[in-house]
C-alpha cells in the first residue's frame, strides 16, 4: 500500500538565515498497518527544517495512539 501525503511549506527568513516550515498532512483511514512506515519515509528524509506531521483520519475506530 502507498503512503498518500500532502506537502505545505511556507518560507521565512531568521536573520540571515532562510528557513522552510514544513507540514505533511497524511490522510489514515484503517492505516494502521502502514502509518508507521509514512512516518519512517519523513524522518528520513535530508530537510530537516522545522516539520509538522498532521494524521487526519476519519474513522473514529481506529487508534494511533502508537505513534
């Protein structure tokens, strides 16, 4: 199964330095067996500016208190 995410980001500079805020949004409905491994996919990625990970899922049964 794929991992389906939706990619924000928003420049801004700190002094002289330009930052990226990043938010991925990843819709999870019933994806528990599979969330875990989206997660690993963003971590590793070589960006490491400020992220926000955002799980929407639409089905009040399932639980992704794990993560």
């Amino acid at each position: 199964m794929k991992c389906e995410i939706y990619i924000f980001i928003q420049s801004h500079e700190r002094g002289k330095e330009r930052m990226k805020k990043i938010t991925v949004g990843i819709p999870a409905y019933k994806a528990q067996g599979h969330i875990v491994d989206c997660l690993s996919s963003i971590r590793i990625q070589t960006m490491k500016d400020d992220i926000a990970v955002i799980i929407a899922s639409d089905n009040p049964d399932d639980d992704y208190s794990f993560v």
